[in-house]
C-alpha cells in the first residue's frame, strides 16, 4: 500500500491515517470500467447518487441544464464541493452553478478522492455532503495519444411489455439493436523545460456521443400506468389529428376519411404516445483543451498556471408541440360559428348543437398536435473556461506558502425551437370570411397583419405559411463567473519546541484567508419572458453578486506516539470564519481524533460544521408574480339559497388574512397569485456531520475499514407550494403558512397588479432539515498467486460499499418526518435524495494481473433491494391504494463487468470491454408507483438502463 496525501487537509497524512472516511479511484479504474464520462465512472460508487447526466432529460427534471455533476448522498449536487487538484472548478451553468463534470479531462486523471463529511473549514462553502476532487497528472513526460470507444446493445426482449404496447395500438422497439456510441480522442504532451526547473503539460481533446431515442427500447414504447395485474400504455389527449370539445360536451376528432368532418373520439386509437420521441440518452458534443505549466526559479518560489477549455453542446428532443402541452388538460379556445374553416356538419357539432349561432363563439378544448412541425428541440451550449495562477515554495524547513488566483467562467445559451405561440395561435384560429378568403381577424383590424390562419378542421389543411407563423423558438443566454484570491502558510512547529511530551513529532500549522466573488447574469428573450411559448413556459432574468471573505486556520496535533497500547494518537482542528454579502458571518469548524493502539489497528472519528452559502441563482433570480389553478377556499358570494360561499370557515379564512366584512364578498376565482424566485434574504445552510470508524492493515497486502456517518443540514433552501400553504394556515393556523399569504384590498388572491396585488408568497425559503446516515465499508486484498505457479501474477480485490441507515428529511415546516431510505417514489423523489437509495450498496473489483503485460477484470455491482413509499408505515408516505403487485417493489441487482488490457509494446497498449455483461434488464416502474420519473419507465442512472455496454480503446505513448 502506498501513501498519498490526500483530500480533507493541507496538511499531509496517508489515506489510512485520515480522521474522515475517503475512497481513492485512480486512473486504471476509470480505465476498466471504459467510461467516456466521468459522471458515469462516479456513479457506480456506493456514496454517490445519480445527478445530472445524458439520461435525465424529462420534464421533472428542473432545472435542465444539459450538465453533468456530482451528488454525494443523495443531498443535491448544490451541496457537494468539486474540485480539480483542491481547487474550485468554474461554475457549470448560470441557473444551476455546480460544477460541470464535462470539463473534467478524464484522460489527466490521476486519482478522484471523495471525502464525506461537512469539509466547510477546510475549502469553504458547499462541502456539506463531501468533496469531490480530481487530481490530474500535470506533470505528464512524453507524448500520449488516447482513443476510446463503446456502443450500447439493448436486447428488446421484454415480450410482456411489447404486447402491452401492441394493445394501444403503438409499436414497440423488437430485436436486438446497436446505438448511442461515444468516441473520445484526446491528444497529451508533456516536457521539461529550462534544463528541468520548468514543466509543461497540454492536451486537446474531442467526444461525440450519440443519441437513444425511447423508440429504440421496449420498455419505452409507451408510458406505462398500473392497472390491478400489470400495465397499459398511458397516452395523451393532444393528438395527432386533434381532440376538441365543445361546450364542455363529448370529445371529437377529425374524421379523416371525410377529411373535413368530426366523429367521436375513440380510445386509445385517436390518443397520442409522446414516449418514443423522449431521449434515453442526448447526444453530446465536447471539445476541450488545458495547459499546465511550472517554473521553480528556487525551493522558495515556484510559479505555477493552469488554463482549461471547454466546449460542449447537447440537445434534448421532446415530442411535438401542439395547442395543449402533454399531460395537461385541454386549453379552451373561442371558435367564431361563421368561421370559414368549419365545414357545415363542423359549425353544427360546435354550435348549432348548443344553440349557438353564426354570430356566437363556441368555447372548445382543443388539443392538436404540431405533427407537421416535428419535435421540439432544445440545445445547450456551454463554453467554460478555468484560469489559475499562483506561487509556492519553502522559505525555510519549517515553513511553506501557497497563494493564487483562481479564474472561472461558463458562457451558456439554450435554444429552444419548435414550440408553439400562444398569442399567434390564438390569432390563427379566429378566422373571418373576407371575399371568400379565410382571413385572421387580427388582419382584418390590424392587430397582427402577419398572422396566418391555422386549419385543423380538414385533412391537410395546415400550410406552411401557417406553421411558419405559429411555430416559435426561444433563446436565453447569460454567464457565471467566480474569481477566488487565497494565500496560506503552512509550518511545521516541532523545530520550536512546540509538540506534546509523549510525541515524537511536532504540531503541524496551517493558516490563510481567501477571497470570492460570484456573479451571474442571465437574460431571456422576449418570447421567454412573456410566457409565449406555450409548452416552454415563462423563464425570467437572473443577475447578482455575491461576495465572501474568509480566514481559516488548521492544525494537526500528534498526542502520544510509541507508547503500550499508543502507538500514535493525533488530534485535529480546523475551523474557518466568512462574512458573506449580502448573507452575513459563517463560521464552520471540525476536529478528529485517530488512535492507533498498534500498527495495523487505527480508530479514528470526527465531527464538523459545515456552511453552504445560498449561490446566485437561489439569491437573485427575479420575482415573478404567477397565476396557478387552485380555488381560495375562502372566495365565493353565495346566492339566496346559501350555494356559492366560501367552503372554509370565518375561523379558518381569518388564519389567512381575510376580515369578517370581506367574508362571502370575495368574488370565486379559480386561480390564484404566487411570487415565485429567488430570495435575497436567504441564510446559508448549515450541516452538522459525525464518522467514526476504523482500519485494519494486519498485513501490507490486506486493508478493511468501516466507518459510520450522519450528516444533518439545517436552514434547509427549498420552496413550498402556493396551495400547500393556504391549506396547512386555514387547517393549522401556523404562522410561518400563514405569514406568506397577502390578499389585497378586497380579500382576493387572484386580482389586482403590482405590489398590490393579492398573493401567496412562494420564493425559496429557509425551510426545514434533511438528513441520512449510513456506514461504509472498504477493503482491499491482493494475492500473490506465485506461490501456486511461477510468474502467475497477483489477483487484486476491491471493494466498496454502503449501508443507508435512515434518512430524516424535514424540509417542510408542519409536516412530519419521512425516511425515504429504501423507498422510490412522488415524495421522496420530491423532497428526499435525487435518485432512491437502496438500503445496501456495493462493488467488488477482482483482478488477475499478470507478468506477461495483460490483466482481466471483472466487477460486481450489486443494488439492494428497493420498495415503493406507498407501501411505508409512514403516513405521510403510505398510499395502499397506489401499491400495485407489478411494481410495489424492484429487487436485488447484480450487474457483472469484464474488461481486459495487454501492453502489446512498450508503446501501445489495447484494452476491450463490456458492462452489464449478462445484459440485465431495467426495473420498469409505473406513472402510478412515481410520476416523477425522469424518462422512460424507469429510475435513470441508477440502473444500466441501455443494455449491454460494449466498449474498446488504445493508447500509445511516447
């Protein structure tokens, strides 16, 4: 076992003496598993949950921001600190400022160190969960050329979920098919320079990822709902040739072999299926480069740089737009009974049967889909860029330095294209008859003299000229950047005599203070920010600062070394005090204790306080005043017969604002006002962490550890539902509820404009905690298989793995507290962990490396078993109406990998793999069971949902 120093501490100590638990990947790992991804190598490990990657692309995926990142434990990517060689990355996106993996050279790393725990004292805010930190070889010699490659294999062989689909009339994805393939070629050279006292190192770099569509799998043929055996396709209501209902009355669609009548609608025939038009996987394109260079002018000063580049590009499809988005009920619209477009049977279905005349408007739900337009799409662009420059050296054998400037910037546009106008849409369906000619009324007055009428009344009506109108894209742009100052001391202080008695060595000493800036702006266009886009919705401006100063210190103190039952016993500290603008002054602090009573036996446990600082786009995105459908049970002006009031009582409507004058005077509405947005009064979030553990070294081949921890974040960010709150004021009276409903002058919550206007107040808040625990386990074993034959090499074993103890989250103010360890389903996909955390976790990597340049590796990844939260003795989880026999549980999973490597020269060397080696097929969870799913019936990236992942690559050096 070698030693490195390692995450958590500017002061040197070897992975085992660590007080906190951290597990170390190097770079043969990542080569082994063939990941192109770095998202993907950190997800297959026990402590990290699935955040954003290729697969999460549905709609309750928010924000969606086409990055990658990390989340230890399950808290949200907003509270694990990524770091590239202990430095902070750039931001990865305007809206969602974690960092973006993609800029990660996944070729440079040397070893990925993933520390639990609140680290806050150590690197500042965000480290609640833990730190992520990538350490790149930037001292490379030589010249390296790195291609790698792999293509998915999806077997298809769900023939229960294929019959399933025929029985909606859609058709399923059958045989075996190849797709999503990724190529990834980066190019590092790496030299001495100035007779060895200076060093650089470059690399460029190029992957493409490729596109899965939910066509191309079975088990994404169609959304699939329970029923009381098995499933059935859920479709929708916007369809292909239109639903429309008058009046309220029965749905019609477009007679298409009269072309030009309505019948009635029939289901499941006339729906649409959205699902095969939703990406498994979105394409990706990357483009990166880096410089690292050195220059040690003496041991007291060595100035050292970093640059990196990156530029990536995704895009996510979603099906066609249409007059009503997906999942939503039929938006009405006013259709005028002299309209030209409607054939005679037409103006008698949607108004002569409900007494209407040519001069009346019938008011229809329509829901029409965009087919003639195609999908809509959605690109992300991102170009970052990460600067650092800094000087270090010893200025004597006791003491050393460390200042620099780190730079960071991501420059980010999204594209949306292909939706729909409302306001157009609108216009082209208003159409007059003016000399024969079918002509939008905004033409005839003058509002809109460029509108087109829209016809969905007969076959083939649509023109181009039409959807060239209708059809409407959006753009948003903005950036993120950080610029941070740090300058620190570190000293050694047993030259001065300062070390205990019973210690061999002296008090090791660190100390500095740092500066940051974070800004972000990011703007929308019109069609954004007006909410004209009709399945898009609204996006508002966002721009701020913030700005933090903080001075830290740490220390490491050897207590007792080389005594009977004392073979070292250290104690640590360290504790770091910020002042934010505009949030105000932090403090975060920690300390451990390791204790060796022998060699091979260390004990070792800390605690910490951990701070993160709310970032920009939860300080500062702009308040909006929205409109959501919810009736105030306190509106309504009963008529003579009583019918008509208020349903909650003059007690109750009280809680809420509501004076017994303006009680049963509120007139009914059936929505109500909410602010959403950022809030600038946010505090920072605390965290309160807890290990303690051991390990075991009784030989230099063999290692176990175990370590036990609890985090618990407190001042909680979140936001809470504008009914939510008025219905917890009227039935509890608690004031926190009660405190952010605001009616205006008359009592209402849906009229009036501006600050006067009647509200509910729905930013983001302070809201509650969210805790887990769990014990992990390590352990490392190698066995030198000479002894049984002669040059046969050793057999490497590796293993990782988790236990999830509990998971109290109570995020929610009134509400009481679940435990979501185990579970998969609406509320904890809602309030609790990112993606389900099974109850046990583990890998297990065995290796047979050999003395004839070849290796073979399997891995075992194994996923306990999880259970819906319908089926929970929590009440506030338990559903036994929506536990269905087809998916109230997912078993275990057993996932094999085999790779092998040979070192065909000195030169070249080749290595060829495949995951998900026994092609296991994803659990499919139903709408019922966890309607928040990302895409495709399933919990995306947490199983291998793609099928089998076939991979090869090369590297010659020189």
């Amino acid at each position: 076992m070698v030693e490195i120093v390692v995450t958590g501490s500017r002061l040197s100590s070897a992975n085992t003496s660590s007080p906190s638990p951290i597990v170390v990947l190097d770079n043969e790992e990542l080569q082994h598993q063939g990941a192109l991804r770095t998202e993907e190598f950190l997800n297959t490990l026990p402590q990290v949950n699935s955040g954003l990657t290729l697969g999460a692309n549905g709609p309750s995926v928010a924000p969606l921001t086409g990055t990658a990142t990390a989340d230890l434990r399950g808290i949200g990517a907003f509270r694990t600190l990524v770091l590239v060689n202990s430095k902070r990355t750039a931001p990865g996106d305007p809206i969602n400022p974690s960092a973006d993996l993609n800029t990660v050279p996944s070729v440079l790393v040397k070893r990925v160190e993933v520390l639990t725990g609140g680290a806050s004292a150590i690197y500042g805010s965000d480290a609640v969960a833990g730190v992520v930190n990538f350490i790149l070889d930037t001292n490379y010699t030589g010249l390296k050329v790195d291609v790698e490659g792999g293509i998915n294999r999806g077997s298809n062989s769900r023939t229960d979920l294929q019959s399933i689909a025929r029985a909606s009339g859609v058709n399923p994805a059958t045989g075996a098919v190849y797709d999503g393939g990724s190529v990834d070629l980066t190019v590092v050279y790496g030299r001495d320079l100035f007779g060895g006292s200076g060093h650089v190192t470059g690399y460029a770099g190029y992957r493409d990822t490729h596109t899965v569509a939910g066509s191309s799998r079975d088990f994404s043929a169609c959304t699939l709902t329970e029923t009381s055996t098995s499933y059935q396709c859920l479709l929708d209501g916007t369809t292909a040739n239109g639903q429309f209902v008058p009046n309220g009355g029965t749905p019609l669609t477009l007679d298409t072999v009269n072309g030009h009548a309505f019948r009635p609608l029939s289901a499941p025939g006339d729906l649409f299926n959205p699902a095969p038009y939703q990406y498994l996987q979105r394409p990706d394109k990357r483009y990166n480069a880096g410089l690292f260079a050195n220059y040690k002018f003496n041991d007291a000063l060595n100035l050292y740089s970093e640059a990196q580049y990156t530029d990536d590009k995704t895009t996510v499809r979603y099906e066609p737009s249409g007059t009503t988005a997906t999942g939503s009920a039929l938006n009405t619209f006013g259709i005028n009974c002299n309209n030209p477009l409607l054939s005679a049977s037409q103006v008698n279905d949607l108004c002569t049967s409900a007494g209407l005349g040519p001069l009346d408007t019938a008011q229809v739900g329509i829901g029409r889909r965009n087919v003639e337009g195609g999908q809509r799409a959605d690109e992300f662009h991102h170009q970052s860029y990460r600067l650092v420059l800094g000087l270090k050296g010893t200025l004597n054998e006791e003491w050393s330095y460390d200042t620099s400037v780190v730079y960071g910037r991501v420059n980010e546009r999204e594209t949306l294209s292909n939706d729909f106008s409302i306001s157009h849409l609108t216009n082209a369906l208003n159409v007059v008859n003016v000399g024969g000619v079918p002509t939008c009324q905004s033409v005839v007055d003058g509002s809109d003299p460029a509108c087109v009428p829209y016809n969905i009344f007969s076959t083939g009506g649509v023109t181009p000229a039409a959807l060239k109108y209708l059809t409407e894209g959006g753009m948003q742009s903005g950036f993120a950047q950080r610029t941070i100052v740090n300058a620190q001391l570190t000293g050694d202080l047993e030259k001065y005599g300062i070390k205990s008695p019973l210690a061999a060595t002296g008090i090791g000493v660190a100390a500095g203070a740092e500066y940051r800036v974070e800004q972000v702006r990011y703007n929308p266009d019109t069609a954004y920010s007006t909410g004209d886009l009709l399945a898009t919705g609204a996006a508002h401006p966002t721009e701020g600062t913030f700005r933090v100063g903080e001075v830290f210190a740490e220390m490491k103190v050897p207590l007792v070394d080389d005594k009977p039952f004392v073979k070292h016993l250290i104690l640590t500290g360290s504790d770091r005090y910020a002042h934010y603008t505009p949030q105000g002054n932090v403090n975060a602090y920690g300390a451990g204790l390791e204790w060796a009573p022998i060699d091979p036996v260390r004990l070792r446990g800390s605690v910490s306080r951990a701070v993160r600082a709310p970032n920009a786009y939860e300080l500062f995105s702009s308040q909006i005043l929205n409109q959501i459908n919810f009736t105030d049970p306190c509106a309504g002006i009963p008529d003579a017969t009583g019918a008509g009031g208020p349903t909650a009582s003059p007690a109750q409507c009280a809680r809420t604002g509501v004076t017994p004058t303006q009680y049963n005077h509120i007139a009914p509405q059936s929505s109500i006002n909410v602010v959403t947005g950022g809030n600038p009064n946010l505090k920072p979030e605390t965290s309160d962490s807890v290990t303690m553990g051991f390990v075991l070294t009784p030989l230099p081949n063999i290692l176990f550890s175990a370590d036990y921890w609890r985090i618990k974040v407190k001042q909680f960010v979140g936001s809470l539902p504008g009914s939510y709150t008025i219905n917890t004021c009227l039935n509890s009276g608690d004031p926190f509820y009660c405190g952010l409903i605001h009616r205006d002058a008359t009592g209402s919550l849906s009229t009036g404009n501006g600050a006067n206007a009647g509200r509910v107040i729905g930013t983001r808040f302070n809201t509650g905690s969210y805790g887990n625990s769990g014990v992990d386990f390590e352990g490392r074993y190698v066995w030198k298989l000479e002894s049984l034959a002669a040059k046969a090499g050793n057999l490497a074993f590796s293993f990782t793995g988790s236990v999830a103890l509990d998971n109290p989250i109570d995020v929610t103010p009134g509400v009481p507290e679940l435990d979501c360890s185990g579970y998969y389903g609406p509320n904890c996909s809602g309030a609790g962990p990112t993606s389900p955390v099974p109850r046990w976790r583990h890998r297990l990597r065995t290796t047979w490396e050999t003395h004839y340049n070849f290796d073979v590796s399997l891995n075992w990844r194994h996923i306990g078993r999880l259970k819906s939260e319908f089926t929970s003795g929590n009440p506030n989880l338990s559903n036994p109406g929506n536990v269905y026999s087809v998916d109230s549980h997912i078993g275990v999973y057993d996932y094999f990998d085999l790779d092998g490597s040979i070192d065909v020269t000195e030169h070249l060397n080749i290595r060829l793999g495949v995951n998900n080696l026994l092609d296991k097929q994803p659990p499919v969870i139903g709408f019922a069971a966890n309607p928040l799913l990302v895409n495709g019936n399933m919990a995306a990236g947490i199983y291998d949902t793609l099928g089998r992942y076939i991979f090869a690559g090369f590297t010659v050096k020189y």
